[in-house]
C-alpha cells in the first residue's frame, strides 16, 4: 500500500510546500469560476491535511479523505491539535461513497495522478461528479505528458531535516510512454545524530496524461473543462515545461 511507510516522512519532506499560498490561490478560483459562494470543500487525497488546515482555519467545512490510513492518523493529530474540526475519510477515489454533494472537490498535489490502473481515471471522474452539484467546481491538479517524457529525472537523492530526523529519500524512477506511466522507487533513509534508525522502501505508480487526453476524459465522464492552466498561475500559458497543471471543470 503506498503512502502507508512514506507517511512518517511526509512532513519532513513537505515542510516547506507553500499550502497558505496554495489556499489563496484556491480562493481566487472559487470566486473566479463559482456559481454559488463555496462552503462545503471535498479535499481527495487530503494526506497529511495540508490544504485542509488552512482551509477549515478560513470558514469552510472540510472533509478530507484519503486511502492511506497513516496519512489520515497524521492529519487527525493535527487537527486536534489545531482544534479544528474536518470530518476524515479512510477510503479511495475510485470508490468512495458519502452520499452528499459537495461545493467543491479539489484534488491537490498529483493526487489524480495515481489513477494509474486501467479504468481508474474514468470510475474516479464519475464517481466525483456524483458528489458534485450542477453549481459545484472541481480543481485538480495532474502532471503533463510532454514534460514528464522531456523533463523527468530518473535518479534523483534529496536530504531532510526536521525535529532531530535526518532523511535521504532517494528516487529511482522508469518511465512507460506507450502506457504513459511512471513507475517511482523510493527508499528513505531515516538517522538520528547520524546514526541509522531504518530504511523504508515504497513503489509508486503514477499516471501522466497529455492536456487533450485529460479534457476528453473529463468530457467522458460528465464534465465540462473550464479552464486549465500552469498550477499556480492562472493567468499563464501551458508550456511543453509546464509539468503541473491545473484543471477546473463543472458538471456538463
Ligand atoms: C502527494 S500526496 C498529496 C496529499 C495532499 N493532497 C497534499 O497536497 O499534501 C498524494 C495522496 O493521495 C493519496 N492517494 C493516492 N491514491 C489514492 C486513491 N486512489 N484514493 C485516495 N487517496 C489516494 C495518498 O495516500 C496521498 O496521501
């Protein structure tokens, strides 16, 4: 199960992702693209609740909900420890059941990405647009075929630190282009004053997809696009290096 091992490191290796930056980023598309003021938000592949907190901080009720269990145990103890209250889900994107539509789904960080077994992206599109309302917005965020082809580094080692732990995550990833997939090994080194405490080990699968082959997979499952652009800013262009885009899509 991924994300399961890699969960105790998230946050080291996160620490320095810009989520507020990202929640006011979020806003300025709820307000640009809404039919209806934005109250209730679905965050799909919440992990760790690093959109959630701000979020939940900013007035909107949140639920969050995520297939790995120790991604969700992680963003529980933080929400408690904010006193914030977000309902949490153990569940997955394929097919998840909460019998109630939601103003916004988002789905941040690559999450959609891991969509990667035949038939998932379409049963995950149709199962978010039963949680969705003619009026509701869905925003995620995917990677770019022709960046990833041109742009991916196949070795790559990064070194962390956080509260006394010391990690190497190293990456080994191969790429499939005749099934647009990417196939990532990770190990994580953890040490504590320099000596080794374990070593972890995680295979992740991820799916790239090309910007027409992402429309025509909304379109077939319900969808109107809205709008796509460079994740982040939504004035821009999409470029062949434009390896994170976003996209914003209605119920058709
Ligand atoms: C890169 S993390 C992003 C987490 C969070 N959105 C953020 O921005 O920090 C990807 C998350 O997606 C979750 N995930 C992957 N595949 C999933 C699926 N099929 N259903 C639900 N969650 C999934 C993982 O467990 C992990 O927490």
């Amino acid at each position: 199960m991924i994300f399961n091992r890699y969960a105790q490191y998230y946050d080291v290796f996160y620490q320095n992702k810009r989520y507020t930056e990202e929640i006011v980023y979020l806003e300025w598309l709820f307000r640009k693209y809404r039919k209806i003021e934005t109250r209730t938000v679905l965050d799909l592949g919440c992990g760790t609740a690093g959109h959630m907190t701000p979020l939940l901080r900013n007035g909107y009720r949140v639920t969050g909900l995520d297939a790995s269990g120790q991604m969700l145990e992680i963003a529980r103890d933080k929400l408690i420890r904010e006193g914030l209250r977000g309902d949490l889900v153990h569940g997955t994107c394929q097919d998840f059941t909460l019998n109630k539509k939601f103003d916004a789904v988002i789905c941040l960080f690559s999450v959609i990405n891991y969509a990667a077994a035949n038939g998932d992206i379409i049963r995950t599109l149709r199962n978010i647009h039963t949680h969705m309302k003619k009026t509701s917005i869905f925003i995620f965020d995917f990677w770019n075929a022709t960046t990833v082809v041109d742009y991916y580094n196949p070795k790559k080692r990064r070194n962390f630190r956080k509260n006394g732990m010391e990690v190497e995550r190293n990456s080994a990833t191969k790429i499939y282009p005749s099934q647009r997939k990417c196939e990532v090994h990770y190990t994580c080194i953890l040490r504590r004053k320099g000596r080794l405490i374990r070593r972890d080990k995680e295979r992740h699968v991820l799916r790239y997809f090309s910007i027409e082959e992402m429309a025509d997979y909304l379109c077939r499952s319900g969808f109107q696009v809205v709008n796509m652009h460079p994740f982040l800013k939504p004035e821009g262009k999409i470029r062949r290096d434009s390896w994170d885009v976003t996209a914003v899509a209605r119920r058709a």
